[in-house]
C-alpha cells in the first residue's frame, strides 16, 4: 500500500507530486490498467509471444545497426 506522511507545513502540491512518484515506483497504475477487464489465457499468452517477439526483433535490429 502506498503511503506518504505530509508535514504540517509541507505544500499540498508538493505532497500530491509525491504520492504520484510513489505509485509509479510500486507500478500500481500499470496494475490497476491491467486488471481494468478480464483477459482470457490464452490470450494473454498469445500478447505475451507477440512481446517477446518484438523484442527479439528489435535486438537483432540494434545489431544489424552496427555493422
């Protein structure tokens, strides 16, 4: 659970910007986007290999770049 301590003279902006650098550290949002709708297995399984994939390729591209 994310949680910050505000000080009694600390600014309220400076303490929402902190909580945002809390969530974004502890990665909630992204989990909070992912679990938003049901996804089925497979499907996930299949975005998962389309993932890796474009990652392989994008190594290989990185590669053939400098040579």
């Amino acid at each position: 659970m994310a949680q910050i301590f505000v000080g009694s003279d600390e600014n309220i902006e400076k303490a929402i910007k902190k909580f945002k650098k809390v969530i974004d550290r502890e990665g909630i949002l992204l989990e909070v986007k992912k679990r938003r709708y049901f996804t089925k297995p497979a499907v996930e399984k299949h975005e998962k290999s389309k993932k890796l994939e474009r990652k392989k390729r994008k190594k290989v591209m990185k590669t053939k770049k400098f040579f």
